[in-house]
C-alpha cells in the first residue's frame, strides 16, 4: 500500500512538467490563433464600412457643384461654346463730310441689318465675327455698304454678365455708292449692350447702341452715326 502511494507520487512529480510543457505549448499554439481572427473580423468591418459609408470631402463636394452647375438652365454658355445673334435696327443720326460734296451733311443714317458670330473666348473677352449692312441717305442716294469685322467684348459670355462692351474694326465694301466716290472704306464702331441668354431653350434677346463709323479709302469721306439695334441670340 506504501509503495502503490509513493509510486504514484512519483508519477505526479514526473507528469508536471509534461502537463506544464503540453498546456504551455497549447497556449502558444492558440495566441496567435485569436489575434488573427480578431483583425480578419477588424478587416471585414473596415471594408464594409468603407463599402456603406457615403464619400465625403472637398473633392467631393466640389465635384458636386460642378455637375450641379452644369445641370442649370444657364450652362450653355461657357469657355468652348459659341452664340449667333441676329439684328436689325437703324442709324439714329449720323453726319457725313466731305461724302458727295464737300459740305457737311446731317441725318444720313438710314437702315442697319446684321449678323455676330461668337468664335472663341479670349482671355476675359470674347472674340466675334460681325457682318452688318448698312444703308445711308447722300445727296438723294441711298448707298449700301457690308461691313465684316473682328469684333472684341467684354466681358466674355460665360460670365453671365449681361451688360457688355466692345470696340471693332475693318473693311467696308459698297454694294452701292454714289459716283466719284471710293467703294471700300475703313469701318470702326464703339458700343455697348445687354444679353440675356437661354431666355426660351437655347434663344435669348439683346439690345446694343454705339457708334458706327467709317473712313472713305480712295477718297477723303467721312461718316459719323449712332445706332441702336436689337434682335435674338442663339447659343448652341
């Protein structure tokens, strides 16, 4: 009976340390078991977070303003688009020297009809393409000049600005002209205006007022007139 109980003590003492060394050995087995697990699920989590949660930043919210802008119903005028604008109207006054006779002349400014072509933007101008016809009244005569300039306008059309500048220069060429006198001249004018765009779709309207002059090349006339014309503009 002693020896049973010491012999079984003895294999107490002995399977210590293998119980120890074995749970030691689970242990290690199983730490890195748990954290791997946990960052798997941490993971998961992130992703789908990532996945749900809406973006948000400054990128995004400029993003958001750019493709609102481009939605409204006054983007069809920016940096690469163009506008044709139809107009007629009449040469309010005008004074003639040295056109027919060589007296002074008052109130040869008859009718004004004409085209403007948007080309491109230009820095904060706009550069067009403008072709107008112009009627007078000299010495019993109606001369008939087209006129086809480069025309430059501040401020340029995707501002939204709606009043607007702008100054224009070169040939006139006489359909019809008085006898003695030369057919081309030299054509400037001053004006200014205001525009209002996509008024109805893609057709607005303005209205413009200045001066439109021109210089006699081959002989010494000269032609002073205020205008005033109007007419609709059409962006595409």
């Amino acid at each position: 009976m002693r020896s049973s109980l010491e012999q079984l003590l003895k294999f107490q003492r002995l399977s210590l340390p293998f119980t120890f060394f074995f749970l030691t050995f689970l242990g290690l087995l199983g730490s890195p078991i748990v954290p791997a697990a946990q960052f798997v699920s941490a993971s998961a989590q992130q992703r789908v977070g990532r996945e749900v949660s809406p973006p948000v930043g400054k990128e995004v919210a400029a993003d958001y303003m750019a493709t609102s802008r481009a939605l409204g119903p006054d983007e069809n005028v920016g940096k690469q688009s163009h506008y044709l604008a139809i107009h007629g109207g009449r040469l309010m006054s005008g004074e003639a020297w040295e056109w027919g006779q060589r007296n002074k002349q008052s109130d040869v400014g008859s009718y004004s009809a004409g085209v403007t072509y948007r080309v491109k933007e230009w820095g904060t101008m706009d550069l067009n393409l403008r072709i107008d016809f112009n009627e007078y009244k000299v010495l019993g005569e109606t001369p008939l000049k087209m006129s086809l300039m480069p025309l430059l306008i501040f401020p340029d059309a995707s501002s939204k600005f709606p009043l607007y500048f702008g100054i224009g220069g070169g040939p006139g060429i006489f359909f019809k002209q008085i006898a003695d006198e030369s057919q081309i001249a030299f054509d400037y004018q001053f004006l200014m205006g205001a525009r209002f765009f996509d008024i109805v779709n893609q057709a607005g309207f303005f209205v413009e007022t200045g001066m439109k002059n021109h210089l006699l090349v081959l002989t010494s006339g000269q032609f002073n007139g205020v205008f005033l014309t109007s007419g609709a503009v059409f962006t595409f």
